[in-house]
C-alpha cells in the first residue's frame, strides 16, 4: 500500500513541478518595496502554511515555541517571521525568512501565492542584483514548495483516510462486542422462553387438574 502511495506521490509531483516556477516581483515591507520571490502553487493556504512548518522542523527550528499558534501571530505586514535560521539550502549563515501566504482568489480557494523575503540582516534583502547567490538558492528553495506542499497536502490525506479506517474498523469492533452481547442475551432468553414453555404446559395440567376437582365437588354437591 505505501508503494503505491509512493508512486502517487512522485505521479503527482512531477506534474505540479512541470507546470510552474518561482518568479521575481517586489512587495511592500516595512512602509518599503522590497524585492521577493512569489510562487503561485495548487494548494490551500493551509497546507502551504503546514509546510512551512514542516520545513522548518527539519532543520530543527521549532516555530511553535509558545504554543501551536505562536508561529501564526508573530507576523510583520502579513508575511510570517522567522529570524536568525540557518537553512542550510541557502547558506551558511543566519537569515531572517520572511514568508506571506495568501489565498489566490474567491473562485480559486484550493489555490494560493507564496511569496518570500531573505534578508541577511542589517536590513537587506536578497535580490538578483544584491548577494546573487543567496537569490537563486532562494529561487530553488521556493521552487521546491511546488513538491513539498503537493507531499503534504496527499500525506494529510493519506493521514486522514487512515483515521477513517481506524474510525470504521473500531464501530465493525463495536458491533461485533454487540453481537456477542446480543447473542448472549438471546440464548439466555431462549432458555427462559424454553422453560416458560414448561411451566405454561405444567400450569396447563394443573388447571385440568384442578377443574376435575372443581367438577368432583360440584357433583357432591348435586347429590
């Protein structure tokens, strides 16, 4: 079965990866237009933000380090902050990553834009022009978003379907204790019918009996 969730996976992928790469624009940051890289990616906002998360943890930072929604609330102008990281896929040193994720439109609700700032520090962004390097390795690292959002969204799936599983297989569990229980139920009631049956047969002689009494001193009576 996880073969053939593998080959879905890698099928999906290299399809999604076919069909689109992360792209240069400018956006406003701190009351400025900086230059960022923007990826356009066939997700939900939240699976590109469950991968953000992923990322991150693989690398051993842990966003979530005052709660689960700490990460969520520690944002500057929309874009989620993350300060002094070492993503080795970039560089060496320590980054401020800044990533903005925003649901395409009304109709497209599945779909969502990523956009993403790296700054060295000290105020300055990577960019074509400024720490060239630092901006195509950027470039790849975004590109990547249009695997890895793609492996998230099937894995939640995939972890979804398995509590379904888990969920149907525990009721057939429930069930079948039912049915034992019942079963015991009915044998027991089947042997207080068997012997309610006695008893009525008992009770159906003794009445004959008792009429033949009853029909004894009737004639005593008579006479």
């Amino acid at each position: 079965m996880k073969k053939q969730y593998m080959l879905i996976i890698m099928l999906v992928i290299s399809i999604v990866t076919a069909r689109a790469q992360s792209s240069y624009t400018t956006i406003q940051f701190k009351n400025s237009m900086q230059p960022a890289l923007v990826l356009e990616l066939p997700n939900t906002a939240t699976d590109v933000e469950g991968t953000i998360l992923q990322k991150l943890k693989e690398i051993g930072y842990n966003p979530e380090t005052e709660g689960h929604l700490f990460w969520k609330k520690n944002k500057i102008d929309g874009f989620y902050s993350f300060n002094k990281i070492r993503l080795p896929s970039l560089s060496t040193q320590q980054l401020d990553v800044y990533f903005k994720v925003v649901q395409k439109n009304v109709e497209e609700k599945s779909n969502s834009t990523l956009y993403l700032l790296v700054s060295s520090g000290a105020g300055t962004f990577a960019s074509p022009v400024v720490d060239t390097l630092l901006w195509n390795n950027s470039k790849m690292f975004l590109n990547s978003f249009l695997e890895k959002t793609t492996a998230y969204n099937l894995e939640q799936n995939i972890k979804l379907q398995e509590n379904t599983v888990r969920d149907s297989q525990k009721k057939f569990e429930t069930l079948q204790l039912n049915e034992k229980d019942l079963a015991g139920k009915i044998k027991k009631y089947q042997g207080e019918l068997a012997n309610n049956q006695m008893r009525q047969k008992d009770q159906q002689l003794d009445i004959v009996n008792q009429q033949k009494l009853l029909e004894s001193l009737q004639f005593k009576r008579k006479n």
